[in-house]
C-alpha cells in the first residue's frame, strides 16, 4: 500500500520532471508572456501618462495640418496631455507616414493622412510600409466634397461650357497638387464620365496651384471644399460644379456632378491612423477622444464652416475606407494609365 510519504515524493518528482526537448523552449516564452499581460493592459489603463506626437506628412498650413490644429486643443483636454503636432512632410506625405509606421506601439506616436494615403501603394510599390498590416486606423474624421473651379474672369460661367470646351483635345488645362494627388485622379474620373480630355499641370502643393489657377495660368481644378472655398467667396474663383451627391448649402447655387453624370461622387478626407500593434483599449481610447473633439460644437462648426463635413466613424471605419478607396482609385489608375512623377 502506497503511503503518505511515497505519494508526496512521486508527486516532487512529477513536477520537476524536465520538459521534452522539443518543447523545453516554450517555457521562458510563455512565462515572458504571461508576465507581459498584465503589464500591457495596465499601462492601456493610464495612457497617456506623458505627451503625445501627432505626425502630420505634409507642410504647415495644408488641409490636413489645419484640421490637426483645429482637433489639438480638444485632444488635450480629453486626453489630459499635450499633444504635439510634427510635421514632417515630403515625397508626397509617404516620408511622414513611413515615420508613424517604425514608431514605438504604445500610443505616444500617432499620425493623420489625407485621402493620398489609400493610393501610394499604386504608384509606389516599394514603399517602407504597408498601409493595411504597418498601420491601424483610429477614426475616419472629416471629409469634404471636391470643386470644379475657374477663375473668376474665366468664360466658362456653367460646368456645360466647360465640358464642350473640353470635347476639344488640349484646349482646357487642370491643376494639381501633384502628380497621383486626389485632384487628379478626380478630375481624371470627371473627364471620363464627361467623355472629355484634359491636359493635367502638376504642383507642387495647393498653394501653387490655386495661386496660378487664380493668376489664369491654368484653366482649372478640382480642388477640396476646404482648400477653395475662400476663393470662391471671395469672388476670385468661380465654383461650376462639386463632386457630392446633392448641392452643397455652403454653395447652393452650385449643380452637383451627379445632376449630369449620374452616381459621380467624390471627396477628399482626412483620417488619423497609429502603428499597426498598438494596444486596442489605446486605440480604442484615442478614439473615444478624437470623436468627442470632432462632436464639440464649436469644433464641429470651425470645422463646418472651413468645407468639412464631420464623419467622426471609428477605426474599423477608417479601415475599410482605405480599402475600398485603394480598390476605387486603383482602377481608375490603371485604366487612364495614370502615374506618379
């Protein structure tokens, strides 16, 4: 009969018995592991404990930096920290993104991107990252519909006589912000729809287009809401046609390019995005701020009046924005032959 004694050894024995060769590695893994759980989760319970990075890819004063600084203050008061706004643009906002991409997963680098963001990978495939596995979205923010504009002592006074004006190869020139930028790639959808041609003048940024666009240089652009919206105002462009569904009560008088080509729509958008590994409750708390920032009315009507429509979607939406975006654009792209210089 076994006794007390015997079974107390077999059992010592029984737990320090050596773990099989092929398996004796797992254990300072799964040890490592399961000390790293509790560490993760509490410190996703007190982000942020120090300031927050808000990389911005492109130059002061763009569409997308104005909307980070528009948002900086009421971050900072939901997220009890500061947030600092770096930008760091560059080969068309890849450089900046390439940055918030190798950064730490911990919450204290993040970054926003502009519509450009869902169509890199078509006109660069060597990229340094990957915007579907490197990065993670955190809120689909804004967006504004798109303008068809010409200057104010243009004689196109309607999107029609643009149009037959356009029939004619070469006579009617558009701007850019650069090469494979959103404004191209929608024009090069208008002109598709419209069975037109035009020839395209790349810029570098918005600021040289719209003042050469102002000046006659060029003969038109399908630009952001938010970026021509005081021109046209202001009486210095004028506005022929926008690239939402309906009429914009910001320009009433403005048809819809869906009033000639049925189901055209368009817009720009601005989303903000971290590393790919970061914590979910981070994320998921970064996104709780960001859309109570965009839903404060006095945000939201700075925001309104500046050509945005609020979207404050989460970071699922975001995702699938990108997707079905590099999916759109991409064909788009293919079949105009369309490329980045």
């Amino acid at each position: 009969m076994e006794t007390a004694s015997v079974r107390k050894q077999r059992f010592m024995v029984r737990r320090v018995a050596p773990l099989a060769p092929g398996i004796r590695w797992l254990a300072p893994v799964l040890v490592a592991q399961a000390l790293a759980l509790p560490a993760a989760a509490a410190a996703a319970e007190t982000w942020p404990t120090r300031p927050v990075t808000l990389i911005v890819p492109f130059p002061a004063g763009g569409v997308v930096d104005k909307v980070a600084r528009q948002m900086q203050e009421g971050l900072r008061k939901r997220l009890d920290q500061s947030v600092i706004i770096d930008n760091r643009p560059g080969a068309s906002g890849t450089i900046g993104t390439a940055q918030i991409a190798r950064s730490q997963p911990d919450g204290y680098t993040i970054g926003m991107v502009f519509d450009s963001f869902a169509t890199e990978r078509h006109f660069y495939p060597k990229l340094p990252y990957d915007a579907h596995k490197d990065l993670a979205g955190v809120s689909y923010m804004v967006r504004a519909p798109m303008v068809l504009v010409v200057p104010a002592a243009s004689p196109y006074k309607t999107v029609q006589e643009y149009v037959a004006a356009a029939r004619t190869p070469g006579k009617v020139s558009y701007a850019s912000v650069g090469s494979g930028s959103s404004n191209q790639l929608v024009a090069e959808a208008f002109h598709e729809a419209a069975r037109t041609s035009g020839v395209h003048t790349p810029y570098k940024g918005g600021g040289p287009a719209i003042n050469d666009l102002l000046g006659g240089h060029v003969d038109s652009m399908i630009a952001s809401l938010a970026l021509c919206l005081p021109y046209v105002q202001a009486g210095k462009l004028r506005a022929l046609a926008i690239t939402s569904t309906q009429r914009d009560a910001r320009l009433p008088g403005v048809p819809a390019v869906a009033e000639l080509y049925k189901g055209f729509e368009a817009y720009s958008w601005v989303a903000m995005i971290a590393p790919a590994k970061t914590p979910p409750a981070v994320l998921a708390r970064l996104g709780t701020a960001v859309t109570a920032t965009l839903r404060d009315p006095a945000v939201a009507r700075q925001l309104t009046d500046g050509g945005f429509d609020i979207v404050a979607g989460d970071g699922a939406q975001a995702n699938q924005l990108v997707q079905q975006e590099s999916a759109r654009w991409g064909r788009l792209i293919k079949s105009r032959n369309i490329v980045a210089e």
